[in-house]
C-alpha cells in the first residue's frame, strides 16, 4: 500500500532548491534531498504532511521517545541509531522519517524495498550519501536476501562488501559508507527477518489513531487549505477516517468539494453527512470494500473461518491489501477476527450489517 510514496519527490514549500543529487541512484528510483528540502511524497498528500515533530498529532509514544533520541543525536553531532517503523498504512511512517531528517538537518534519501534488485543498487545509493543522511527503504519487509545481507555490514560496520573481478581473480573489497541512519518502513513487521530487526537501535511502533488526535490532523489540514469547518463537522469526519490521518485527510478534501459545489464552502456536519453517504462511508468509516468482505464471510462462507487467499479472491482482491488495508480497521473495530483456521465475522460485525445468525446449526446459516 505504500504505492508511488518513497520513491517520488518534487520540492517543498520552503526548500531551497531542488534535489540534485543524480547518481546511479536514480535508476533504482531513489532520490536525494539535501537538509532542509522537503519530501513532497504523493503531490495530494506533500502540502498536508507535517515537517516538523512539533506538526506531528498524536502517536504520543512515537513522538516522545522519537524526540529523545533527536535531541541526543543532534546534541552530539552524530548520525541518530538505525530506526524501524511498524504500523498498518497511512498513520505517518514516511512522514516520521522525513521529520527525522529535517529535525537533524541531515539530508533525507528515499526508496523503496522492490526498486533495489541488485547489490549494486544499494552499494549505488550508499555510495552516494553524505555523513548523517536519513536513508528510507520503505516496505522493507520486501529486500532481496542479497541485498539484506549487503545491509547488514553498512548498518553495522558503515562499510560495504563490494566484489572485483570475476571467477578466480575474484576479491572482496571493503569501502568505507558515510555513517548514516537507516529508517526502515514496514506494514508486515512479521515478514522481516529476525537479524534484520535486531540491527535496528529504535524501534516504533504506531497504532491507530484516536478521535480527538484525528479531529486535530483534520483542524490543521483544514487550516492549510484554508477550508471553513465546523468542530462538529470535524469530529464527524474523524469517526469516519478508519483512525488513519490519510484516509482523514481524504475526507476532508472531499468534503471541502461538496461544500464548495453544493453548500456554501463552510464544510458544516450537514455537509459531511451527506457526502458521506454519497462515497459509501458508514457510520463506522467502512467503505464498500470492508462491507464486501464481511457480507462475502457472512453469506459465502457461512461466518468463517475463510482463509484469506479465498477470501481475497471472493471480493476481488490482492491478499496484500486485504490484509494491510482491510483487516486491520475491522480487527481494531472487532468487526473481524484473524484465527489459525482463517478469517471470522464477529457478532458486531452481523448487527453493523443488520443480519442475523442462525444458532444451533453447524452451518452457521443466515436468516434474512
Ligand atoms: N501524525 C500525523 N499528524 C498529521 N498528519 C499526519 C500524521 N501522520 C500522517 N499524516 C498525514 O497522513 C499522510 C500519510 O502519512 P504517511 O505517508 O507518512 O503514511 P505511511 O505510514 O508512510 O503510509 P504507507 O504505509 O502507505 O507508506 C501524510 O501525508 C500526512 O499528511
Ligand atoms: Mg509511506
């Protein structure tokens, strides 16, 4: 789900001019920008993303240790310890490791797990980065062995392992990397190898955020885009944004469309109840696709268990979004339960949708 985000970059507001730093690099899509440019990501999302720790709402935990160990690193003039992010996505990992960067005033290199195929695609960016860069693999749980393997010694050692020659005159030789922080991104901590994880000095974790925590995201991208709205229109918009400040800020946009071609430009609670029944967002902050899978469980699969390869192709599906984007929000609602014997609907999930269960049968069949 991290799609185009980690791998483009154009110029922030403020930055002072754009990234330059061309290299062997770009042909495996990663960019440079140099201390104090800002990453833009997704073009929609670059006006909204916070720059610094002091825009960033919510994640408490995340964001007072993050500043800890900012404020020790920078105090000392050293590049900060390696940092793992796990969370489900849109909660801000990029943008945390982008706020990394600029609260460091360390140049920020961006890329993505899948655009590195080969050792020399890395040893490309290591070879490029300059003492205290903030480099970003997003999904990592997505590297090639190889290349993992290549990590470890540049995490560890701030050295590359790099191969001259060929057959028998074949030799390995070490070339000193810049000490640099590695941020690492994942939404399947699950999938990344154990060595891996234990080089990473800070790990953190983020949860799903809060109503108020999302109201505030929802006040402050409101302020940016110069949007009127209501506080209880704002609250109303959280209670639909599935916890996700991304999926809030979508919203916010959308609602800011309504009421500017149908109301009065004020985004007011009448507003958002109306566009949101016009995108298909329930009470909930269920889409369409989230009631697909739970109605698919419920009436294909008698209530589960169903395994997620089968549940995935019922509602037409990659397995990877339904299990980072879909399971999570419903998980988190109790709406959904992942057993080793596949996915279950709960009780809540049968009322949310006004179906009943038939007790007392092993089917587990409906009645309508
Ligand atoms: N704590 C926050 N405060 C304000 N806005 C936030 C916060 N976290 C995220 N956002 C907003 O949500 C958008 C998505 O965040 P981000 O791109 O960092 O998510 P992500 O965890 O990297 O997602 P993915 O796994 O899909 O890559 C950002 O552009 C930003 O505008
Ligand atoms: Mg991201």
């Amino acid at each position: 789900m991290t799609g185009s985000d980690g791998i483009v970059i154009t110029r922030g507001p403020g930055a002072a001019g754009r990234a330059s730093g061309s290299s062997a690099a770009d042909s495996t899509a990663s960019r440079l920008l140099r201390a104090g440019e800002y990453y833009d990501g997704d073009a929609q999302e670059g006006s909204l993303r916070p720059r610094l720790l002091h825009e960033f709402q919510g994640q408490k935990d995340v964001r007072d240790n993050l500043s800890v160990f900012i404020e020790a690193a920078r105090s000392r003039g050293e590049s900060m310890d390696h940092l793992f992010l796990i969370g489900p996505p849109g909660l801000g990992k990029t943008t945390v490791a982008q706020i990394a960067a600029h609260e460091l005033g360390a140049d920020f290199k961006v890329t993505s797990a899948p655009a590195l195929e080969k050792p020399k695609d890395l040893a490309g960016i290591l070879s490029t980065i300059t003492e205290r860069t903030v480099f970003f693999i997003d999904e990592i749980h997505r590297l090639k062995p190889a290349i993992e393997e290549m990590l470890y010694i540049a995490m560890e050692d701030f050295e590359l392992d790099w191969v001259i020659g060929q057959g028998a005159a074949a030799r390995t030789v070490r070339i000193p990397v810049p000490r640099f922080t590695l941020v690492g991104a994942t939404t399947k901590a699950g999938m990344v190898s154990s060595p891996l994880i234990s080089r990473f000095g800070i790990v953190l974790r983020f949860s799903f955020y809060s109503r108020s925590e999302l109201a505030s995201i929802i006040r402050r991208s409101a302020g940016i885009l110069g949007a009127q709205t209501d506080e209880d229109a704002a609250l109303l918009m959280a209670d639909c944004s599935r916890g996700t400040p991304r999926v809030a800020n979508r919203i916010l946009r959308r609602m800011r469309d309504f009421a500017q071609v149908a109301g009065s430009g004020r985004i007011t609670r009448a507003v958002v109840e109306q566009g949101l029944e016009r995108l298909g967002i329930d009470s909930l902050g269920l889409e369409r696709y989230d009631r697909e899978i739970l109605s698919s469980i419920i009436q294909n699969f008698g209530g589960g268990p169903v395994g997620a390869e089968t549940l995935a192709i019922s509602i037409g599906e990659s397995i990877d979004t339904l299990e980072d984007y879909y399971e999570p929000y419903l998980i988190q609602c109790g709406l959904l339960q992942r057993t080793p014997r596949g996915r279950v609907a709960t009780d809540k999930a049968y009322a949310h949708l006004g179906l009943q269960r038939r007790t007392g049968n092993a089917d587990e069949r409906l009645l309508f």
